[in-house]
C-alpha cells in the first residue's frame, strides 16, 4: 500500500453481513475502473451479526487497499465515519452507506465535481427510495435546518459524499461533539457543490434508524448548529412573562374595584399550567446546551478501537 493513496472510501458497518458481499463486488470494480489508487476504509461499529468475518476476508483478499477499523461497541454511524477520518490517507475522501442505498457506481460523478475544483460534493438522492414517513419527516426537518442555521444543502441525509483532504482534517481537529459530518463540513467547506446521486432501496435487512433515534439525531443537528431554539424561547417566553404581568394587573384592578370572584380560578389554572410547560421546555432546551458544554468539557474518548487490520504502509 503506497502511503498516500489518491482516494478514501470511508463506510460504517453496523450488522450488515446481507448486504456486504454484494457491496464488494460492486465497489471494488468501480474503484479499481477509476485508474487512481485508493483504499477503504471499513468500521466495524460493534456488528453483533458475521460482519467482521466478512470484512476479516476481505482484508485478507485484498490487503493492498482495504483497511479495518474494529470497534468494540456500537458507537454509531457518525463515530464510525469519524474514526476512519481520524486515519484516512487520502486526497480525496468519499463517504458511503454499506447498505447499498449510495449505488458505488456513482462515486465517479461526485470525483467529477472535486475535480471541477470543489473542496465539497454532496450528494443529493434522486429519487428517494425510503418509506414514506421517512421520506417526509427528513423535509420537514431539512425546513427547519434551513430556516434555523446557515447550512444550504438539498439533501442532509445522503451519506453518499466527496471531501477534500483539509475539509475532513478541519472535522477531526473540531472534536466536535456534534457529529453531523454533512452539516459540519458545510461549514468548513469554501466551495461546495451538490450532485444528483441515485438511491436504491436497501440491498436487505431493515434501517438501523428508529424513530427514537431519528428524532435525537436532527435536534443535535438543530441545536448543534445555532442557538436560535433558544433565541427564539426566550423571545417566546419574554412575551409570556409580559402578557402574564398585564394579566396580573387586570386581576388585581378588579379584585380592588370589583371584589373578590371565584368563577376565575380556573382560567388561572389554566395560565398557570401553560406558564408551567412553558418553563419545561425551556429547562430542556437550556439542559440540552449544557449537556453539549459538559459532554466538550469532560472529553471523554467518543469510542473505543479494538482492533485495525491493515497492510504497514
Ligand atoms: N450504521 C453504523 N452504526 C449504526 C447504525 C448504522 O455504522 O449504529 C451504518 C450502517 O451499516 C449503514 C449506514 O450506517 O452503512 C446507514 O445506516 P442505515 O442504512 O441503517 O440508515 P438509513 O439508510 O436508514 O438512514
Ligand atoms: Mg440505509
């Protein structure tokens, strides 16, 4: 393996034995028809199915040009990504899906655009092969990104993108704790560009995604990117306080002109319940910034490395 290849493909695995035989032998041609050298890198985020295995035999067929990032756990996909940008030695790094929904036969349209000069292609997925809560959930919450950060970008979900080399260097040296590659690499980037990419459905087995999971994902994309959830709450809650201080006002004028009135007290309840979940959410949004501080602060090691299976360079 020559020290620096030209290209990096970076893929996170996550229990995907189904789906990597075929991803091999439809990458690999695809790289080796490019007539630049590259390796790929593989994490394996804590598999509990034979991925490993797979990727063991596949390190050990083709030594020259893959490498194996084993983890101990599931530490997910983004610090999956991050832990092959820690030691990818590329120009160029390429970010893929092993489930086969980023097709390897599009890698060169993105390598077009780098070549064009751009320090950042992203790949936006033609037409979109995901159910279609999926779907419609990720153009609401592409709404809110635009309408809350500065980040421009048709499609935040395709993993299906091109960096160059300072890009994925600036990602590493942030540390950030916010691991939203695409988003923080928007940041870094001077020149970005965007592709159409096709997306196929997943080759086999279901996404690793719950809801749960999706949700937590997008509001540390939110709340990662700019404090104007906070902004805005407390633009919300100013306002509040204002109308429950008139309000308080009123009450009192009329319980000194017109005497005590009991039939009010429920309407107070009222007010005070909705003042009550208006605090809530504040705390919330406040605890999700100071869990962001205390997660930076206390900088504990995002993930833990097993085992890396490569050639000595
Ligand atoms: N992945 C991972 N760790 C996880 C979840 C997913 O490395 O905890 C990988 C997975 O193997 C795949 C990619 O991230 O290569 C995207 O995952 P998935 O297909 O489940 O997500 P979706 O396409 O539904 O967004
Ligand atoms: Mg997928």
């Amino acid at each position: 393996m020559s020290a620096a290849p030209q290209l990096s493909i970076v893929i996170p695995v996550y229990n995907e034995e189904l789906n990597l035989p075929v991803l091999f032998t439809r990458l690999y041609p695809v790289l080796d028809g490019l007539g630049r050298s590259y390796e790929i890198l593989f994490t394996n985020d804590g598999s509990a199915d034979r991925s490993i295995e797979l990727l063991r035999a596949r390190h050990a067929a083709r030594p020259d040009v893959t490498r194996v990032i084993d983890f101990n756990a599931n530490y997910g996909q983004h610090m999956a990504i991050m832990a092959a940008f820690e030691r990818v030695r590329g120009d160029v790094i390429v970010t893929l899906d092993a489930d086969l929904q980023n097709p390897p036969e599009e890698i060169p349209k993105l390598l077009a655009k780098i070549d064009a000069g751009h320090d950042y292609v992203g790949g936006f997925r033609l037409e979109r092969q995901d159910s279609f809560f999926r779907t419609y959930a990720s153009r609401l919450i592409n709404l809110v990104r635009e309408k809350t950060t500065s980040i421009e970008m048709t499609d935040q979900g395709c993993m299906l993108r091109a960096y160059r080399r300072p890009i994925i260097e600036a990602i590493v040296r942030s540390g950030a704790i916010n691991t939203f590659i695409p988003a923080l690499a928007y940041s870094f980037s001077g020149n970005p560009a965007e592709v159409g990419v096709k997306h196929e459905e997943r080759h086999a087995g279901v996404s690793n995604y719950s809801f749960a999971r999706l949700v937590r994902l997008n509001f540390d994309l939110i709340t990662g990117f700019s404090i104007a959830p906070l902004q805005i709450f407390t633009l919300f809650a100013l306002a509040c306080a204002a109308g429950s201080f008139v309000l308080v006002l009123i009450l009192a004028g009329r319980r000194i002109f017109i005497g005590p009135e009991e039939g009010g007290l429920f309407t107070l309840f009222g007010i005070l319940f909705f003042l009550i979940s208006v605090t809530m959410v504040g705390i919330g949004l406040i605890g999700e910034y100071v869990g962001r501080a205390y997660q930076v602060v206390r900088a504990r090691q995002r993930y833990h490395v097993r085992e890396i299976l490569e050639a000595k360079p």
